[in-house]
C-alpha cells in the first residue's frame, strides 16, 4: 500500500504545494485546513495527478489542541507515514 501523508495548512501555501508534490508521487494525502472550499479545491487539484485517494478535513487544529482532529484523520485514514505540520497560528506570539 501507499504512503499515507497528512499535510496541516494544505489549503494554501506551502502545504498547498507539497500537497501537489507528494500526489505527484502517487501518495495518498490527507488534507487538513479551516477553510472547506478551499481544501476541496487543492483536493481536485491533487487528485488529477494521482490516482492515490485524496481525503480532506476541515478542522481548527486549536480547538482541543488538536486532539480530536486526529483522532478523527486515524479512524478514516489511519496513521499517517508522514506528517507536515505546517498549520498555521494566527496572529503572533507574546511573551
């Protein structure tokens, strides 16, 4: 079986990117983000150059710190081989 490769802020950017470079490699991508739209359009995008499943999930990874996200990816997909933490917080931090 493939790769499994969950990707967090893949909905833009950089994580948007290896999205495309991992379904390239025929991975299948679990992607991650807050915004359903546009996970569902780098999805598409992804999947025209796969034929690997591409699975999306659109989550806040704050709530819970993350928890519940992914417990969420595991009972769908299963543990992922490789994981791109590129989620972003907002705002910045303060000491």
């Amino acid at each position: 079986m493939t790769q499994l490769v969950m990707i967090t802020g893949a909905s833009a950017g950089l994580g948007e990117q290896l999205a495309y470079a991992f379904a390239r490699r025929q991975m299948r991508l679990l992607l991650l983000g807050r915004d359903h739209q546009r996970l569902a359009k780098v999805a598409r995008q992804a999947a025209r150059l796969t034929t690997a499943p591409v699975a999306i999930l659109a989550t806040d990874l704050l709530n819970d710190n993350g928890r519940s996200a992914w417990r969420r990816c595991v009972a769908r997909c299963g543990v992922p081989d490789i994981l791109v933490n590129n989620a972003a917080l907002p705002g910045f931090w303060r000491h």
